[in-house]
C-alpha cells in the first residue's frame, strides 16, 4: 500500500517596509509566507529559508538597500527560484527587473490575490496567466511590462 502524496507548501518571502509595519500576515493554504521589513539581509534570509519565490518592494526606507540591489545581489548568490517586483511604481519594477526579477505585479494593491492564485497554481504569473512560457520574462499577449490589464494604463 502506498502513502497519498502531500503536497508540499511552497514557500514565499515578501521584503516590503509597508506589508511589514502593517503587520499583515498571509495565512493562505499552499504557501508559507514570510515578511520582512528590509531586504539588507536578503541573500542570508534566502539562503537560510530555501524561498521557491520573493516578492520584492524597491524603496524600503531610508538607509535600506533598495530592491534593485537586492534582486542583484540574491542572483549574484545563485538564488534561482522566482523573484516578482511588487513596487507600485512601474519605472522601480522595471529597474528590479533589469536587475533579474522575473516579472512584476502591475500594483502593490493585488499582491493579495496573486498569492492565493500562486497558492492553487504555482506556475501562475503576474500578469495572470498560467504555465511556465512566461519564464523567459514576456508578458501576456499584448500586455506591455507594467500595464494594468484593466486601463491599459502604466
């Protein structure tokens, strides 16, 4: 007789000044989900941790490495899992991006239901769709980088 097999949690680190000062927690069934307040400690955080994916803010307050320099440094350091920018400034995602970010929420406002959509569908994207032909960083079929799918709107 053989054992059903569990899914096992996938494991996210949220580095966002704002989620953390707010105290927000994410209690949502497939991940398991950390926050900090910085991401000067990034690269141990992940190390120590074994992230599949980050979600990373840009500006994190003053005297904070900014998440460009972040995503940088965590790719310098061989982190291979997903990194998505979550600034609500377009120009900032873009800078992550050309850092090595994967993709970007278009705004802050739906990292939320991206992480329940992650939660049911690990090849989920930013954008909203599913499956691993955005892994080579395109977007949706004509989704410029940072446009809200709604307005069509930076």
């Amino acid at each position: 007789m053989t054992k059903p097999m569990t899914k096992v949690a996938m494991k996210v680190a949220i580095f966002d000044d704002v989620v953390a000062m707010r105290g927000e927690t994410f209690h949502i069934p497939g991940l398991v989900v950390d926050v900090y307040g910085h991401a000067d400690d990034a690269v141990r955080a992940c190390r120590e941790h074994a992230y599949d994916v980050v979600c990373m803010d840009y500006a994190m307050g003053a005297g904070h490495q900014p998440g460009d320099q972040a995503v940088a440094a965590l790719r310098a350091d061989g982190f291979r899992g997903r990194i998505i920018g979550i600034s609500s400034d377009p120009n900032a995602n873009q800078s992550m991006r050309r850092a090595g970010a994967d993709e970007s929420l278009a705004k802050k406002a739906h990292l939320r239901s991206f992480l329940v959509r992650l939660g049911a569908d690990p090849t989920v994207h930013a954008d909203g769709t599913s499956g691993a032909g955005h892994a080579d960083g395109t977007r949706g079929p004509g989704q410029a980088d940072d446009e809200s799918p709604s307005s069509g709107q930076p």
